[in-house]
C-alpha cells in the first residue's frame, strides 16, 4: 500500500486549503487514481489497523437494501450512527439504490450478475448510486457514486469513482469494500479478481488529521494480507459474514482520528 502512502503525501504537500460544510478545514487536490492487482494480496492498509468486521457488514447491509444503522449496530459497528436520525434511518442511501432503485425498483446488483453472465463484454455493467431525485431524502449523498465492471478474460476487474474522498477515514475503507465486492462477484459469476481501480474527485485530507498522519508516513508498508471466501456460496445476496475470512493481517497499531461530519 506504498501508493496509498504517496497519495497522503500529495495531499499533505501540495493540497489547497479550503473551508468545507464540516466546519473543519481540508488539503484539497483534485482527481487522482489509484490500482491494484488483487492477485498481489487483498488491498488492506498495514500502516495503522482497519476494522476488517466493519468493512465486512456494511457491504452486506449495502447488498441487503437496509438503510438503517440498527443492522449494524447489532453487530457492534457504529460507522454510520452519526447521520442516522432517532430511528435510525439514513434515507434511501447506497443500498437502496443499488437494489430498489427508483423508479422502477430496478436491482442494479442483480442485474450486474446477469450481464457478467450472458454479456461479459458489454460496456453497460455499471451500478450508480447517485439518483438525483433522492439525494435530498438522504442523510447523505453518495461518496463512492458509482462503480463498473470489465472482463479481462479470466479476471474481474472493478472501477469505482467517488466524488468525494475523505483519504483518512474514508479511503482505506472503500478501498477494502470495493476489494471485496470485486472477490464475490468474481465468485459468483465464474472470474478471478483482477484489477481494482479508485478515481477520486475532491481528495483531501482533515486539518486535525495531518498529525496522525505523519506519525503514519514513517511506518513502512508490511505484506498485503490474504481473503478467502465460502466456495459454495454461488449468489451475491447469500454471502454472510462467516463466509468471509482474512488471514495473514499483520498490521502497524491503530491511529485514532476525529471524524468531521
């Protein structure tokens, strides 16, 4: 993860202060990209520690359709807590759109399976979360917008675009989402993972974390650890948390940074 590493430093060195909704202060740039061979290793920071389990149960909430943060906190994971209203609801955010868009309550992830299956080729295999006629019913509009799918003859690679990149928190965390949604799809449609690949829009990193990572910058990257998923599992929807294992994490210890929200 050298690379995540140089992208710290670009955003630190050479970013634009600028004032955002948060009230805290960003390094900004714009437009930066980042790939990864998922054959070299699963994509998980080793720097400072990510918490893989939350990583894991948002995606299959995301997959789910579940728009409320009660499914996760059961699981002790409280990513979301801060834009959830008093019930818990977050609006019709990620999941909803990417399997009850509207109208039409279209299941972008189904149909994503389908054209891997019967149109690998196709240039049309892409799920968008930015549904323009809900964002202001969502506590808050998609990061990570959209994503797409290409066949490389026997691998699956992924590219996702997020609008808005949040390079502390928010990064290292989709970077393992997508990684791992890039792993089950494969699974499940006959593919190996191949490339993933990350386009950010604004990319900047929070004033009050520049400190933490610093002290990050002088850790060296240590070995990619390794994902293994249940063979029988043949749909996208049927994956639980248990059929999802990593092996082989040896990270730096945690750095603890504030969230702007």
């Amino acid at each position: 993860m050298q690379q995540y590493l140089d992208l710290v430093s670009d955003v630190l060195g050479t970013g634009n202060y600028k004032q955002n909704r948060t009230g805290v202060p960003t390094y900004s740039v714009f437009g930066r990209q980042l790939r990864f061979n998922l054959q070299d290793g699963f994509p998980l920071l080793t720097t400072r520690r990510i918490f893989f389990k939350a990583v894991v149960a948002e995606l299959l909430w995301f997959l789910s359709g579940n728009t409320n943060v009660k499914a996760l906190q059961a699981q002790n994971v409280h990513i979301w807590d801060e834009w959830a209203d008093e019930n818990g609801e977050l609006g019709p955010v990620y999941g909803a759109q990417w399997t009850h868009w509207q109208p039409g309550d279209i299941n972008q992830i189904q149909n994503t399976v389908d054209l891997l299956k019967t149109d690998p080729n196709s240039r049309r295999i892409v799920v968008d979360a930015w549904n323009v006629g809900y964002l202001p019913r969502m506590s808050l509009p998609p990061c990570h917008f959209a994503f797409q799918f290409y066949t490389r003859g026997i691998y699956l690679d992924c590219h996702f675009m997020m609008r808005s990149t949040d390079v502390v928190l928010g990064l290292p965390f989709n970077i393992a989402s997508y990684a791992l949604l890039t792993c089950m799809m494969a699974q499940v449609t006959g593919y190996l993972p191949g490339e993933l690949i990350w386009t950010g829009g604004d990319v900047h990193v929070y004033t009050n974390h520049s400190q933490g990572l610093r002290e990050q910058l002088t850790r060296p990257p240590r070995l990619l650890p390794r994902i293994s998923l249940n063979k029988h599992v043949t749909d996208i929807f049927a994956f639980k948390i248990d059929d999802i294992l990593l092996t082989d994490y040896y990270p730096h210890a945690h750095i603890k940074f504030p969230i702007a929200v």
